[in-house]
C-alpha cells in the first residue's frame, strides 16, 4: 500500500521575511509623533525632539537589518520592503512644505479672526490663556496689531502669530538679526523672536 502525501512548503522564519506590519506601525507611530510637533508653531520640547530623532533611528536601523537579513535569505521582491521608507519619505514630504502647521492653521484660522477683530474693536489689550481652534495662546494688542503668543520655545525665544491688518507685524521686543517674519496669508504673520 502506497500513500502519497503532498508536503507543504515550509514557511521561513520571521527574519527571512521583508519587513511587516510591527515594523510598519512602530515607523507611523514615530511619523505621527513628528507630524504632531511640526504642526505646532514653536519648536516644541527639546525631549521629545531627541525622543523623535531616535524613535526614526531604532525604526531605520531595524527595517535596514530586517531587509539585508529578507534579501539574504530569500533575494525575493516584496512590496513590504517599501513600507517603512514609503512612510518616512511622506512624512518628511509632509513636514518640509509645512503641511501639518497649514492644515492645523485652517481649522483654527476662523477662531483666530474672531478673537482678532473683538480684540481690536474692545480694546483690551491682554487676555491670557485662551484656546482657539487647537492652540492655546495669550493675546495682546499693540498699536493695531493683534499677537497671539505660544508657549516659549526651547531656548527662551517666542513664538506667536500676528494679526497685522496693515501689513507690518511687530515683535515681541526690540527687534533683533535673529528674528524670523514669514507671512501665513493675508493680515496674518507667523514671527519667532530669537534670544
């Protein structure tokens, strides 16, 4: 008596397949903490900077060895490879033209009006700790503009968007080299006063 079997192939270990989804995840969780603090105006913790920088770090040493250990054992293509350079080269896209900070900005920009002409139209010149949209500020009024100051950046200097109805935004204090004016659009200016 003959039995035949069909033998299956045997699946290989995990470190000779591409990389998968654990890796693809920890790489989004790292981007999505990167997207996060672009999207705010000033230059956020230094803490969780250095934890960024070394959450893509660990995600890339890991994906190049899981890849060089895949193509090793089996010199196979696999979509999978491209997954975590894929989420990395969209977020760096994504952060480098701003986006995050853009898109926050639109949603809070009507609050941002609002808060801005009752300022001017009121006269108070100080109110502190509002939340527009999803920023939380303090407001001044100073010879007709209006500033809505952030929390202070990592080195002491200020962070704050200005309403400038007549074009000319003003710093924080005396104005220095090391100022940084970009206009967001129309009366609405995004200054960084350097110390």
């Amino acid at each position: 008596m003959t039995t035949t079997m069909s033998v299956s192939p045997k699946k290989p270990a995990w470190w000779h397949r591409p990389p998968g989804w654990p890796l693809a995840i920890a790489s989004l969780v790292v981007c999505g903490a990167w997207i996060l603090e672009a999207s705010t105006p000033q230059d956020g913790s230094p803490t969780v900077g250095v934890a960024i920088i070394g959450g893509i770090g660990l995600v890339t040493l890991a994906w190049i060895g899981r890849t060089m250990i895949a193509v090793a054992g089996r010199p196979r293509w696999s979509a999978r490879y491209l997954a975590v350079p894929l989420i990395g080269l969209t977020t760096f896209g994504l952060v480098y033209v701003d986006a995050p900070f853009k898109a926050r900005w639109a949603h809070a920009q009507p609050a941002f009006e609002h808060a801005a002409h009752s300022a001017l139209r009121t006269g108070h010149p100080i109110r502190q700790h509002m939340r527009l949209g999803t920023f939380e500020v303090d407001q001044t009024v100073i010879d007709g503009t209006v500033r809505f100051r952030f929390g202070r950046g990592s080195i002491g200097d200020t962070h704050y968007i200005v309403y400038a109805a007549n074009g000319v935004p003003h710093t924080y204090g005396p104005p220095s080299a090391g100022d940084k004016v970009t206009h967001i659009d129309g009366p609405w200016w995004r200054v960084v006063d350097m110390y």
